[in-house]
C-alpha cells in the first residue's frame, strides 16, 4: 500500500479528527431522557387510539342495535287475567 492511497488517508484523517473530539459528560442522560419522552408520547398516542376505537365500534354497535330492532307493539287493551293458585 502506498502512502497516496485513498483509505489510508481517509483512516489517518479520521483518526486525526476522532483525537480532538471531545465527548458530552451528559450525553447519554440527554438521549436517554429524550428516548423516554417519545416512549411515553407513543404509549399515551396508542392508548387514546384505542380508546377512540373502542368508543366508535360501541357507538356503532348501538346504533344497528337500535335502528334493526323490531319496532315497539302498541299496547293491548285486552283484559288479561292472572290466575294464582291457592
């Protein structure tokens, strides 16, 4: 390998570049804290959706229940006795 070779410049550069990078003590804590806030955001999202889809189907299952149902008799007039036995 010569020295005018692309990946070994590329490597001693990169190299060169990764030695003055100087790492966030508190990095970790901020990408941790920011992973839970879009965990908790995606759990309440997914709650309230099923919670909405839930509510719709017993809205509509309500509804054909009542818009299928046998209209109401009217009333008999008729006399209905009760016989009870002694």
């Amino acid at each position: 390998m010569s020295v005018d070779d692309p990946e070994t410049r590329l490597r001693n550069t990169l190299d060169s570049l990764a030695s003055t990078v100087v790492p966030s003590p508190d990095a970790y804590a901020n990408a941790r804290s920011e992973w839970q806030r879009r965990d908790r955001r995606r759990r309440l999202i997914m709650l309230v959706l099923a919670l909405v889809i839930v509510a719709v189907a017993d809205v509509v299952g309500l509804w054909a229940l009542h818009s299928f149902a046998e209209p109401d008799r009217p009333p008999r007039h008729e006399r209905i006795d009760v016989i009870v036995q002694p």
